[in-house]
C-alpha cells in the first residue's frame, strides 16, 4: 500500500525516528530511557516521539495519561509494529 510506503519513507528520514521506533520494538520505556539506550539526547527521541506520535501516524502511543509530565511511558502501536517489520524485512535499518 502507498499509504505504507510513505510512513516507512517518513521514519527512515530521520535516524532519531529510526532509533525510537527500534527501542520501543524491545518494550515500552520513558524518553530518558530510550535516550539512554540509544545514546542521543532527549530532545531529539522527544521531537521524534512527538513525530511518530501525530495523528494519521500513530505509530506510537503515549501509555500514561497525558496530564503526567515526569515518567511518560512510551509504546509502539500495532501499525508501528507493521512499519518496524517492513523497515526490517526490506533492509532498511
């Protein structure tokens, strides 16, 4: 699907999209955990969460309520999970 396409061609854009969407593969976690895995700085996994969050993307989901601003846990969604298995199954990442 086109649809498919342009989301993959969207996360490999940008490698800090590429390394979010790679950890929370593994399992959710906070952005400083996701920083601390991956070893990039924090305001770059929180513009790319933010990125891959927005709506018609959805490939992320935010799994605490939103009023909580400290220890936000960070998950992949189900078309996240598709995405991910596409960037991999094509060679991409």
């Amino acid at each position: 699907m086109a649809e498919d396409w342009d989301t993959v061609s969207y996360v490999i854009r940008s490698q800090y999209r590429v390394d979010v969407l790679e950890r929370l593969a593994e399992g959710p976690a906070t952005p400083s955990r996701i920083a601390a895995d991956k070893d990039i700085a924090i305001a770059h996994v929180s513009r790319a969460l933010g990125g891959l969050r927005e709506e018609g993307r959805d490939m992320v989901e935010l799994l605490v309520s939103e009023d909580q601003k400290k220890g936000r846990v960070y998950g992949i969604t189900d078309k996240g999970e598709r995405v991910w298995d596409r960037l991999q199954s094509e060679g991409m990442v």
